[in-house]
C-alpha cells in the first residue's frame, strides 16, 4: 500500500473511532438526562392520567375503567463518600419518594380507584409510585437504617417553593408502623405505593388516601388490588 493510501485508511480509521467515541458520550448524556427528567415526566404524566381516571369514574358507565399511566420509578441507592451520612441519605431517598408520590394524587383530591361500583369488601387497591433499594456496598457497610419516624418529624423539605417538614408534607399515618416501616432493612426493596381502603359493602372510604412505605415482597399482602 502507498504511503498516500495508508493515510487515508487511517484517517477514515481514526474518523470512525472518533464517531463512536462521540455516539457513546451522546447515549451517556440522553441516559442522564432521562434520569434526571425521566422521573418527572413520569410523574406529570401520572398525576393526569389520575385526574383522569378520577374524572371518568363519577360516570357509572366508566366506574370500572383505568386509565393509570403510572409505571413505578426504580431507584437504587448508592453508598455515600462519607459513609457517615449514608443512615440520612436513606432516609432522605425514601422520604422524597413518599412527599412525590402524595403530590402525584394531588393530596389526596382525586381517587382513581372506583367511585360507583363496588369492590372487594374490606380490601384495600395499591398503586405503585416507585421502588427504592439500595446497592451491595451500601447494604455491606449499613444493613440496618432506624429512626424513620423520627426523620419525618425533624427534617424539612421544599414543596412548592416553601420549606415544610416532611411530616406535614405526608398524610396521616406517617407514624403509624403499619403504614411507613420505622427501621429499613437495606437488603430488601421498598415499596412507596399510595392506596385506597373499601368498607364493609365495598365502596371507598371518604377517608383521604395514604402514602406507604413497605417492603416490596410484602406488597401483595397487603394489596388486594394493584393497579399497576
């Protein structure tokens, strides 16, 4: 091959290898963009498709109708540098998951899950706002997080621009142990799923929905119903 030949071949070489190099740094930063507006998109979505859902459920015709677009959000939770501050940054990861999965309902104003048809007597439907677990290193390091509870009654969080703690940005029932776990076991998932519960004759509680926060493989237990 002439020397003119070769340079050619290795700059049409080196024109490919570099139009990798730039398609690999473009998926990275789609990839990064979709997690970080992802969720919110997600969440947007959702909280309409309830609006919704709400809507169509006054009518008796379209009471047994879903129209959720609202797939769970997974997230995994990673050792922090400062492995000090990882017991905060789990209970920060969980908190801000059940303050966004209360906004996705608007606070309770609507309820997507049946209006004029009866359901299952004293049962109770889930909806799925999102799964957060935690990595190797982390559950390595601290297999154990306490002080839930107490986490959402001291520490605040931004809501439309104001400062509120994270108690007073939940529903009832953030300290009851039935509804948001107190010690988080970081070798399992957890669930943060909102739910509505139906009386004795099937029909919804006027009572406001709940935020919950439980393991994940014990979702099923306490759910009769998903809707996702």
């Amino acid at each position: 091959m002439s020397k003119r030949g070769y340079e050619l071949v290795s700059s049409a070489f080196g024109g490919v290898i570099l139009a990798i190099i730039v398609g690999v740094v473009i998926l990275m930063l789609v990839g990064v963009m979709i997690r970080v507006f992802g969720g919110a998109a997600s969440a947007e979505s959702c909280r309409r498709s309830i609006a919704f859902t709400d809507t169509t459920h006054r009518n008796i015709l379209l009471a047994d109708k879903f129209y959720l677009e609202c797939d769970p959000v997974y997230r995994t939770v990673s050792l922090p540098e400062q492995v000090a501050t990882a017991p905060e940054v789990a209970k920060k990861e969980l908190a801000d998951n059940m303050v966004s999965c209360w906004n996705v309902v608007s606070q309770g104003e609507f309820n997507p899950f049946g209006r004029q048809i009866p359901q299952i007597p004293n049962s109770k439907t889930c909806l799925i706002c999102s799964v957060v677990s935690f990595d190797k290193v982390f559950q390595e390091n601290l297999p154990g997080v306490t002080g839930m509870h107490t986490f959402l009654q001291t520490s605040y969080v931004i809501v439309d621009g104001k400062d509120m703690l994270y108690k007073d940005a939940l529903p009832d029932g953030w300290n009851d142990i039935q509804v948001v776990s107190d010690v988080i076991d970081t070798t399992e998932s957890y669930a943060i799923y909102w739910a509505k519960t139906f009386n004795s004759l099937g029909l919804a509680s006027s009572a406001p929905t709940r935020v919950y926060l439980s393991q994940y493989r014990r979702l099923l237990s306490v759910c009769d119903t998903v809707v996702n």
